[in-house]
C-alpha cells in the first residue's frame, strides 16, 4: 500500500468531476430558464424522474469531490502542523458527508410517491 | 535614475534593508550594468552574475515585482524607481544572493540524464528530425530559477514539490526517444506533492526569460501518467 496520498487519482477525479459539473449547471440552467416549475409539486415531479434523480444524485456526488481535493490541496498547501491539518480534514470531510447525506434525502424524499 | 535596492548584511545586520542608490543611464544599459555601476558605488554590495548575455543564468533577480535576468533586462523598460529584490523564497546569504540549493536538489531528483536499459552502442543513438523536436522548447533552460522562485507552490512546498524547473526537465527526459525509464521516472512523480503541487498558477511561463513553458510540460507528464494509468 501507498504511503502517500493519491495525486493521479485525485487530479484525474478534479477534472472529470469538473467536467460533469460544468455541463449539468448548463443543464440546470437551461431546464429552469425555458421549463421552470410552477409548484412544489412540480418540482417533485421532475426530481421524481429516474434520470433526473439520478443525474442529481451525481452531481452532488461528484460536487463534493471536486470540493474534498480542492480543499485537500489548500490544506496540504497552506496548513504544516499535522495535528491542525488532520483535525480540518477530518472537519471538512465530516461536513461533507453531512452535506451529501443531506442532499441524498431530499432527492430520495422528492422522488418517493406523495 | 533611482533604484531602491534590497541589502542585508548577515555578519552587521539583523533586519533587511532598502537601500537607495542614484545610477546615470546611458543608451542600451541593462540591468546588470546598473547592479555593477552600484557595484562601483558601492563595493559592500552583493551580487550574481557572470556571462552578461542571458546563457549562464546567474543574475536571477526580482526587479520591481519580476523575477528577471539582470543581463538581458533593459533599465528603460523598467519603471523608476526600479526596486530590486533577492528571487522571493529563498534563505537570502547576502543582498540579492540567494541559497538555492533546494533548487538544485529538486532538479537532482528528477535524474536530468539518459536513462538506458539496453547496453550502450559504439556509436551515438540516433533519432529521427520528429524526436528531436519533441526537445526543442525544453533543452535550452539555463536554470537561472526565475521560474521555481517565482511559483507559490515552490515557495510553500520548496522541499517536497519539484517546482517548474526540474519538472520541465523531467519531461525533457521523458519526451526524449533514447530514454528508456519512463516508468521509473513516472512511478517517482506520484504522490500529492512532487508534480501535483502545481496549480497551474502559470507564473513559470509569464517569466522565464528564454520563453520555455513549464506549465505545458507538467500538462505533458500529467497525461502521459494518466495513458500509463488505465
């Protein structure tokens, strides 16, 4: 096993997640430019669509990794003490899960049957 | 012409100084030349450089704001009053001298030679006209350092990040037909540090002063990582 952190993986990841970042906010954008809900209720039925749900899901997904090796970088740049650079990893990582898990139930509850 | 120029005396002096010298400029005068007419002024001040033509690489300094070569810099293209600092990041030894050695020792470790498994020919190894161009844009660095003490990255990391300059060789010897350890060399880039600490900042490319661009090469390397990956 590496001793080391990754540094193919996680520029390789930064870019493809970047990619697809980029082209569902042109996505995003453009659905509720031209096709905007009017209700609540036709909010849900457009999450409740399996693609949708699904091209969502990845997005945050894939958002928060491009933010975990963003912010991995600032603080293997900027933070030496190793102590304070575990402590705000584990900080920025815990509160990115949280963030994950929270959108993970908001689409699941979107996409459920009312 | 006013120059303010940075002194420290490590022997006299505990805290760096600004100095202010006056330098009558005549047609053509290059930075270099206003160093040495300082020089004339002043002889406690010291300075790099040798060859006076942009090829040996020894007068790197950071002239209002720049890292430049002090040779092949016109004064009149400089704003006055034209500040003259050691190249940012480095241990200053005295005045505009800088320690590079960590410079060197990242260099050092991207082993800047050939690399052959097969035994060597009588001959020389030839290469096609197309090999040897894959070098141009990469052979001629003079190592001056305007590049690596010019990138944040090299200034926080100077240790464990190679910087552009040992990378830009790095991929010279990569690119370079007769070379035979390109996984050694590719294998010896991984990790979070040595090459992925540049952010594609592109302070390298905006100075070197042989128009070289780093950036391009770490993007060579980062690609050639990736086709050896899947």
């Amino acid at each position: 096993m590496s001793r080391q952190a990754s540094g193919l993986r996680a520029w390789v990841l930064q870019r493809i997640s970047a990619a697809y970042i980029g082209l569902y906010i042109i996505y995003a954008t453009g659905h509720f430019i031209i096709n905007p809900p009017q209700s609540h209720a036709d909010w849900k039925a457009w999450v409740a669509d399996p693609l949708v749900a699904f091209a969502l899901s990845l997005f945050f997904a894939l958002l928060l990794v491009h933010a975990w090796v963003g912010i991995r970088d600032v603080l293997i740049d900027y933070v030496k003490p190793i102590m304070a650079r575990v402590a705000l990893l584990t900080l920025f990582g815990l509160g990115f899960l949280g963030c994950g898990l929270w959108a993970a139930k908001v689409i699941f509850l979107a996409a459920m049957p009312s | 012409m006013k120059f303010s120029i940075f002194r420290f005396n490590p022997d006299t002096d505990t805290t760096p100084r600004m100095q202010e010298y006056e330098v009558e400029v005549s047609r053509g005068m290059m930075l270099r030349d206003a160093l040495m007419e300082i020089k004339r002024q002043d002889e406690s001040f010291s300075f790099r450089h040798s060859c006076g033509e942009g090829v040996c690489g020894s007068d790197g300094v950071n002239a209002n704001g720049r890292n430049v070569l002090g040779c092949i810099t016109q004064v009149a293209d400089l704003k006055e009053p034209i500040v003259v600092r050691p190249m940012p990041g480095r241990p200053v030894i005295r005045d505009l001298v800088v320690d590079m050695s960590q410079f060197y020792q990242q260099y050092r470790a991207v082993k800047p030679y050939l690399i052959r498994k097969d035994s060597l020919p009588e001959q020389e190894i030839l290469q096609s006209p197309e090999q040897r161009d894959k070098l141009d844009g990469l052979y001629e660095c003079i190592m001056c350092g305007c590049c690596s003490t010019s990138c944040p990255s090299f200034w926080w990391n100077p240790d464990k990040f190679h910087g552009p300059q040992a990378l830009l060789q790095a991929w010279r010897f990569l690119a370079d037909s007769r070379d035979q350890a390109t996984d050694e060399r590719l294998d010896a880039l991984e990790g979070p540090y040595k090459l992925f600490r540049c952010h594609t900042i592109m302070n390298c490319v905006d100075v070197c002063p042989k128009n070289l661009n780093p950036t391009k090469a770490i993007g060579h390397i980062k690609e050639l990582m990736l086709k050896h990956a899947i």
